[in-house]
C-alpha cells in the first residue's frame, strides 16, 4: 500500500473518507506561514498539516516526492563512500575483501 499521495500528502486507508475535522486557530501570520510552507511543499494546507499532525504523532513521516528523490540519492553516495572506504582499508591491512579477487598492483 502506498502511503503517500503524489504531492506528498499522507493518505487515508483507500475508500475511506476524510470526514473527521479538527479545529484548530491560528493567527493570521501563523496562517501565512503555513500556507508558504504547504505552498513551498506543493501540497495543499489540508495536506500539509495532515501530514505534519501524522510525524508529530510518529505515524508517518513528510516526505515529499523530491524529498525521496534527494535521499535516494544520498543513499547511494554514503553506499559509494562505504565501499570506497573498505577498499582503502582492505589495502592498507591486506585483508581480502568478500567475494571480490584481490590483485596487487
């Protein structure tokens, strides 16, 4: 099940409706801060605060589309960086490294 909507919005369980409100008041520059923040986000202000209401409770984290992108990326960076890593240490020690044939050079 996906869990995140294509703007980055959290979803309800599929055909469930999102019928339960809560009332909440904000100041109209905390309303302006929000809207800039769910604009900057590209997701409604509905959204927005469903989704941060959800990570404050440790439901679901608020990850946009672009944001698992970028970690996506960065995932493979920091994997990069390890395996470079180990084949300095390999060379140092001389250890030999896991399923992979050692040649000296």
């Amino acid at each position: 099940m996906n869990d995140f909507a294509t703007d980055g919005g959290v979803l309800a369980s599929p055909g469930e409706r999102k019928d339960k409100v809560v009332h909440t008041r904000f100041g109209a520059s905390e309303m302006a801060k929000i809207e800039g923040a769910a604009e900057k986000a590209g997701v409604t202000v509905s959204a927005f605060m469903r989704s941060l209401t959800l990570e404050g409770a440790g439901v679901r984290p608020f990850f946009t589309q672009d944001d698992r992108a970028v970690l996506g990326l960065l995932l493979s960076e920091i994997s990069a960086v390890g395996v470079n890593l180990n084949q300095l240490h390999a060379r140092q020690t001389g250890v030999k490294l896991a399923g992979r044939k050692r040649t000296n050079r």
